[in-house]
C-alpha cells in the first residue's frame, strides 16, 4: 500500500508521497514513488506512482526509455499537460495488460495509478489523476487536491484547509499532516516522506526533500499537529447538561466560599 498526495494553489503545485513498499512483522522495504523529470527550462513533469511495484517500474523505465529516443512520443515532446496525462495513461494502460498477460494469474493484482504534474511553459501548472484503466481527471477550484492509494486517513485535514489560494508552503505542511495522519492509521505507509513545493513558472525542483522517520522537522510537524489537535478537542463545546452541572457546581462552590 501506499499514499500519494499532490496539490494545485494559485501559486503553484504540492507533491507529497510515502516510500513504504512492503510492511510485515519480519521486514519492512521502501522505495521512492516520486520521480522527477526536469526537462530543460521550460518543462517540469512529476510522477506519483501507487500499485503493483513490478508494474509502476515498467512504466517508469517505458517512459525512461522513450526519452531516450529521437521519435515518437514521449514527455519531451508534449505541448501541453493534458497531453502528458494521455501519454502517460497510454504507457500505463499498456505495460499493465503486458504484465496480466505475463503473469497469468488472475488472483495476482498487477494494477497501478498515477499522479502527474508540472508545468509547461505556455501554460498553466496542473495535476491529473490517472485511474488504472488509462482514463483521467483534473484537479478542480472545489477540491484542489488528487490522491492516490490509501487515501481516506488524510483526506478530512484536506477538505477542511485547502483551496485554490492556499499558500504554497502551508499547503506543503497540510499534506505533510495528511501523511502523517494515514501513517499514523495504516502500518503500510511509512517514511521516507518526499515532498516537492514547486513554484508557478519556475521549471526547477529546487525545494524537494526527502524526510525519514527520525527527520527532525517530521516529528516536529507531528508533535505540533497532536498537540493542537488535543487543544481544540478540549475547547469543544459543551453539552447543554454539561453546562447546568458545571453552573451546579460553581454555584455549590460560591455558597462554600467564605
């Protein structure tokens, strides 16, 4: 299992996902399901990757290779974001029906999903998310935000902060409280955490880092986050007979003072 996370703000696009391959009681595997292509200056693509390993690197190393050619499709010669979601909906539709022919069995799951993103110059940044049957959908004003895999921990701190002009490092921590919170409920996700905060326009991934179990910010982002949490557990309001007992009470107490 696994989850990944991306974000689309006015200001430009949030990455976040887990490295957690594989967790049992004996052994505990990891590797990155973020892959970066910076494709010069005026392009940037970033693939989130959940499924099937075997298939999510087939897909890879496909669309590796095609960039490696002088022809045909690849995500050099996409115009637009739209159509680097088809292509890499094409190249994942196709390695997937490769790997149930190969495999031949039908109780072994060889799906995978993706998230991609970036930008090209020309156009605005995006983010898509492709389902395992090679269709796609955009992120939306309503909810600026795709995911991918084990989705349903992290999704209420989403809904609850995110929008469209959401800054661009408080969106960051808001996906890194959504991973934690799904690491947290789900032993299949885990640390390594990467996070990418790419700026509009800027074609660069300069701000990608890679956070592990023991990362100082990490466990300082999970200190804050649990103890605001208990903060405003506490302050909730009361119930209507919780207030007649505690007016009982302080007025028991005001008569007893001297």
């Amino acid at each position: 299992m696994t989850y990944c996370v991306a974000v689309s703000t006015n200001d430009g696009l949030i990455f976040c996902s887990d490295s957690r391959t594989n967790a049992g009681p004996d052994i505990l595997s990891s590797y990155s399901k973020m892959h970066i292509y910076d494709l010069g200056p005026d392009c940037l693509v970033v693939l989130l990757s959940a499924g099937n390993l075997a298939t999510t690197q087939a897909i890879n190393s496909q669309i590796d290779a095609d960039l490696e050619l002088s022809e045909g499709e690849s995500l050099a010669n996409c115009e637009k974001m739209n159509d680097v979601a088809r292509y890499v909906a094409r190249v994942s539709r196709e390695q997937q029906e490769h790997a149930n022919t190969t495999t031949g069995d039908a109780d072994v799951d060889t799906s995978a999903s993706f998230i991609v993103g970036g930008q090209i110059r020309g156009s605005d940044p995006a983010i898509y998310r492709i389902y395992k049957a090679g269709n796609f959908i955009s992120a939306s004003e309503e909810t600026p935000y795709l995911q991918i895999g084990e989705s349903k921990y992290g999704k209420p701190i989403l809904d609850r902060i995110l929008s469209p002009a959401t800054g661009l490092e408080d969106a960051a921590r808001c996906a890194l409280v959504s991973m934690d919170s799904t690491i947290k409920a789900n032993a299949t996700v885990g640390a390594p955490v990467e996070v990418l905060v790419y700026e509009a326009d800027s074609f660069n991934a300069n701000h990608h880092v890679k956070l592990g179990e023991e990362d100082p910010y990490l466990l300082e982002i999970r200190r804050a986050w649990n103890e605001a949490i208990q903060a405003a557990f506490s302050n909730l309001p009361l119930f209507d007979w919780e207030k007649r007992t505690t007016r009982s009470l302080r007025a028991v107490t005001d008569d007893r003072t001297p």
